[in-house]
C-alpha cells in the first residue's frame, strides 16, 4: 500500500451508459482490498440503477446536484454534502433526480464490486447499436453478486 493522490478529474475512467461517467479514486490495489472509491457524474434524468442487493457495503457522498434513494422500503432526496449508507445486503438504488449534473463518490468495501461497471460498459459497448440482452445483464450481475429487488 502507497500514498496516492488525484488532482480533480484524474484516476482510471470508465465510460458508463445513459450519460453517467465514472473516475476511480482508489482500487484493491492502492487499498489492500479493503476498499475501493469511485467519483461519478450523472445526468438529470439519468434511468434509476435497479433496486438490488449484494454483500458489499457501499456509501455515496454526494459532491454536486441531487440523488433520490430508494433503501429497503423508503425513499428519501440526498442533496449536496449527503452521505449515504448501504450495509451489505440492504435493497438500495438511486438516480439523479435533480435539473443539474450530480457528482458523488462511491465507496464499495471491501474492495471489487468496481470491477462491475467496466464489464458492464465493455457489454454496453459490444452491443452496439442496441442494447445487451436481460440474459447478459442477468449474467454480469450474478458474476458480482447483485441480486435484483
């Protein structure tokens, strides 16, 4: 394990669908595997992730903008400087719910479940110009675990 240090808008990025983008902070590697931070920017508007579940814990600070939460039953609006936690196995899911960008950071531990989003823009991209199919997305989330709500 090292020090690091991202100046604003520097990490590993990732490409994400419907106008979301992903930077990652620090990975398993830089962290021992206990954890993992990823900076994301969403769009007004952007489709809900699904209300799922899985055993990592994840927790969102919110930087910019405004995400609506949906954690086991209740719904609630995170607005800039919200933090938000997910202990492994809770039902969760969010969206940007506001008129402007959303950025907030992601933290996943222990570290891995980042692994996720580049299959899952590797799969978005090979099925261009269409969509993947249930079947492929049902594949990658069982791969890491997710289990849809």
């Amino acid at each position: 394990m090292h020090p690091i240090r991202h100046a604003p808008g520097e990490g590993e990025k990732i490409t994400g669908p419907w106008d979301r983008s992903m930077v990652l902070k620090a990975g398993p590697v830089e962290t021992r595997s206990l954890y993992s931070i990823l900076e994301f920017t969403s769009a007004p508007g952007s489709p809900w992730s699904t209300h799922h579940l899985h055993e990592t814990t994840e927790a969102w600070y919110v930087l910019d903008g405004e995400l609506t939460f949906r954690l086991g039953d209740e719904m609630f609006q995170a607005k800039a400087g919200a933090f938000v936690l997910a202990p492994g196995g809770t039902p969760h899911s969010a969206v940007n719910s506001g008129t402007t960008m959303a950025k907030y950071l992601v933290f996943f531990s222990p570290a891995g479940l980042e692994r996720y989003f580049w299959d899952f823009a590797a799969l978005v991209e090979a099925a261009k110009p269409g969509q993947p199919s249930q079947e492929e997305l049902d594949s990658l989330a069982a791969r890491y675990g997710i289990v849809t709500v």
